[in-house]
C-alpha cells in the first residue's frame, strides 16, 4: 500500500498526534459527553429569586460575601454585618408647572405697586399599569460591614479581606472592621 505525498511530508507520527489532539478538543468542548442536550424538569431547577424586601437584599449581599470570602486561603469561617446608610429610592417622574403674573396698579396719586405671584405644581406622571413612572432606583447606601472571620488575627488576612470588601461594595477602607472569630 502507497501513502498519499501529503502524509509522507507530514509524517505518520505527527499525522497520529494531529488526530489524537483533534479528538481530544473535540471531548474537551464538551465534557458532559452529550449530556447538554437533556431536557430538564423546570420544577426541580433552582431558581434565582429576586428578594423582595430591604433586609432580605442585605441578607443575600451577607451570604454572597461570606460565601466568597470563606474561600479565602487561611480565613476559615467567617461571619458578615453590613449597615445601611439610607434605603432604596425611587426617583419618580412628575410634570412640573410653574406659573408666575405680575399685576401693577397705580392710584389717583402718583404712587405705584406692583405685585409678583408665583404657582408651582406638580402631577406624578404614570405609567400603563396606574404606577407612577420610575426614572431611576437608586440602590441602598451601605454605612459599613463588619467581618469576624477564624484567621482575622493575621494582619495579611485583615488587609485581604478589608481590601476585597472595598472593591465590592465601594466603601471606604474606615468603614469596614475585620476581627478575629471566638472559638466556640
């Protein structure tokens, strides 16, 4: 049997190699073997849910931060507060009227007096569903978090975990306390 030109330039070695990378990106693409063309239940899947009330907004924020920061190499447990400043704002559209008049009068006289009045109005504008229309929601201002973690002690884990929580949450370096956890 004669090879084709083209595999005596390459080489059989490196025509082997070639298709066994090949096969190998082929399963590497898709490691579940098949597996993305199941059709799952939607009951069984969990779902993100969107927290309905302020306290259960910071309740998540806590748990995502514990649960990333518990992550940390030399960490351990960790325990998350975080404080408000203010709360959620809604900035609602409204239609602003101002109306101003200027009535002068004179008497028999000579002398003169004018007079300024000034009116101001304003109507919510709402939207379809008889909501008032909402330009923006400005989220709450966080005032500080504290962190009580098992490695709190060491001033690298401190710097670490202050440092991590200030890129989050965009709170000054002041307002945020790590401390070191009780053994229970």
């Amino acid at each position: 049997m004669k090879l084709p030109e083209f595999i005596k330039k390459i080489g059989i070695w490196r025509l082997a190699i070639f298709l066994i990378a090949g096969v190998a990106l082929m399963l590497l693409s898709n490691p579940g073997g098949g597996k993305d063309n199941v059709v799952e239940n939607p009951a069984t899947k969990t779902q993100n849910i969107i927290p309905t009330t302020e306290e259960d907004a910071i309740s998540e924020l806590e748990n995502r931060l514990k649960e990333v920061l518990s992550k940390v190499a030399g960490v351990g447990k960790v325990e998350v507060m975080i404080t408000l400043k203010s709360s959620k704002e809604l900035v609602i559209n409204k239609d602003k009227q101002i109306q101003s008049s200027t009535s002068s009068e004179k008497d028999s006289e000579g002398g003169e007096r004018t007079t300024n009045s000034l009116t101001n109005s304003e109507n919510t504008i709402m939207g379809s569903t008889d909501e008032p229309y909402v330009l923006k929601e400005m989220e709450p201002t966080i005032n500080g978090i504290i962190i009580v973690a098992e490695g709190g002690d060491s001033i690298i884990i401190k710097n670490e975990l202050t440092i991590a929580a200030q890129a989050l949450f965009d709170v000054p370096v002041h307002k945020i306390k790590v401390m070191k956890m009780t053994k229970n």
